[in-house]
C-alpha cells in the first residue's frame, strides 16, 4: 500500500512538472517568437524591415529610439517642419554652447539652441529640429531626422527620427558630460510633432511600423529612462509645401498591431 501511495506521489509530481515544463515552453514560445512577429508591420514601407530602429551615441552607447517618420523630398521636410513651428537646431559651437548656457541660467528665449549629436548607420544627424516649451533652453522639445532610403514604396525618399522631450540640463549618467536628459514619456512628444505638421496642412497620409517594439523600461545614451508603444509614425508630406485643408488619410495598422496598442495605452495610463 505505501508502494503504491509512493508511486502515484512520483507519478502526479512528475506530471506536475511536465506540465510546469509545457506552460514555460508555451510562454517562451508565445513571448520570443510569435509575439514579436506578429508585432512586427512593415507592410506600407517594406524597406525599412532589416534596420535597426535606435541610435547611438559618438561612444557607440545605444541612445534615444527612432519614433517618427516622414516621407518626401528634403525641400518638403524643411517646408513642413517650418509649417509646423518647429526651429532648425543651431551648430555647436562656442557661440551657441555660450548662448544655451545663458538662456538657461537667465531663463530666456533660444529658439534654435543646439542639439548634441547622435548618430544612425554610422553618420550624424541630417536634421535637427525644435520646439521651445517655456522661455528658456532648458525645457524643449525637439527631433532628429536622418534619411534612410532614397525611394521608398512611395517612390518617395523616407527620413526616421527620434523626438523627445529635453526637461532640464544636467550631467550624463554613462560619461557625466553636461546635456539635456529626456522625458520618460517619448511617444507624447512624436505625438505632438505628427499633429503639429497635420494642423499645418502638411500631411497627406499617416500610418504606422514598428520601431523598438513595446518598452516599458528603455534607457538612452544619457541612462535616462522611457518607455515607449514602439511604434513610428509615419507622415507622407504634401509635396512642394502646397498645404492641404482635408485631414489626412489615416491607414491602420494589422488588427493584432491595433488591439497591441490599445493594451499598450490602457498599461500607460497607469504608469
């Protein structure tokens, strides 16, 4: 009898752990493979798929995630983001770093401040641009554009960006150089810059593809922390700069991709 009670303890652990073994095997399968696939949407640009979707700083660190697009020709982005009442970022050098030095300690304005360089596929930033929040360099908003492809599938060239948000100078936590750090919440600030240039008239269609994919705890090249739905947002431009009065055409995303984002925003609300 206690044989029997023995073996039949063995046997349920033994299913137990079978089945422990099973649910672990579903829920890597689910977590590392079919879930990022199935987030993954490349379908309105399918030549941006194989790219890596962050940039990097001069000292090779990961920095601040891609979260924006646009689509047309360089005449048209600079159009566009003026349009938008977004500035071009001035050069460093010792004027400007003087200067945002000034327009922070004394609080005043520095519309086109300097922004520090990052860097895509091994070169800097084509582009830089921003908006002031306040009346001083210190708090800002502002984007990087690199172009990534002379012809897309819009037979027009496509440019990724990072945008964020600067919310004060300070020391880097990786190189305790002076910067600006970020604001944890980045896809407020693409959110911002893609409606910006739709009140402008800017844009003719937006729609979405993946970036970084969800992240709730990212850090970027200053160690400053994001969390972000992964998705870029993508703004064909008018082109030639002749402004439209019709809303743009907005294109979903694949239904999984929808249902994904509205999970992501009802997790974010709570953050």
């Amino acid at each position: 009898m206690a044989a029997d009670k023995g073996l039949r303890r063995r046997l349920r652990l033994r299913n137990m752990a079978t089945g422990a073994v099973a649910v672990l095997a579903l829920w890597g399968l689910a977590a590392y493979v079919v879930l990022p696939i199935a987030w993954t949407h490349y379908e309105r640009q399918p030549g941006l798929a194989d790219r890596p979707m962050v940039t990097h700083t001069a000292q090779g660190i990961p920095g601040d995630p891609l979260n924006v697009g646009l689509v047309g020709v360089k005449e048209d982005v600079l159009r566009a983001m003026h349009a938008a009442g977004w500035y071009p970022a001035d050069p460093i050098t010792w004027r400007s770093s003087i200067e945002i030095v000034g327009s922070v300690v004394l609080d005043r304005p520095y519309h086109d401040a300097p922004v520090s360089p990052l860097y895509y596929g091994g070169r800097r930033e084509d582009f830089a641009f921003e908006k002031p929040v306040g009346t001083s360099a210190d708090k800002r908003n502002h984007v990087r554009f690199w172009q990534v492809l002379d012809k897309g599938a819009e037979n027009r060239p496509v440019w990724l960006g990072s945008a964020t948000f600067d919310r004060g100078v300070g020391l880097s936590h990786d190189t305790g150089q002076v910067t600006h750090h970020i604001g944890p919440d980045i896809d407020a600030v693409r959110d911002e810059l893609t409606d910006d240039l739709q009140k402008a008239g800017m844009v003719e269609a937006t729609y979405q593809i993946t970036g970084i994919g969800p992240t709730l705890n990212g850090r970027n090249g200053e160690g400053d922390p994001y969390y972000t739905d992964g998705e870029i947002w993508m703004s064909r431009l008018v082109p030639a700069g002749v402004k439209t009065a019709k809303p743009p055409e907005i294109l979903p995303p694949p239904a999984f991709v929808g249902f994904k984002d509205r999970l992501w925003h009802w997790v974010a609300s709570r953050l």
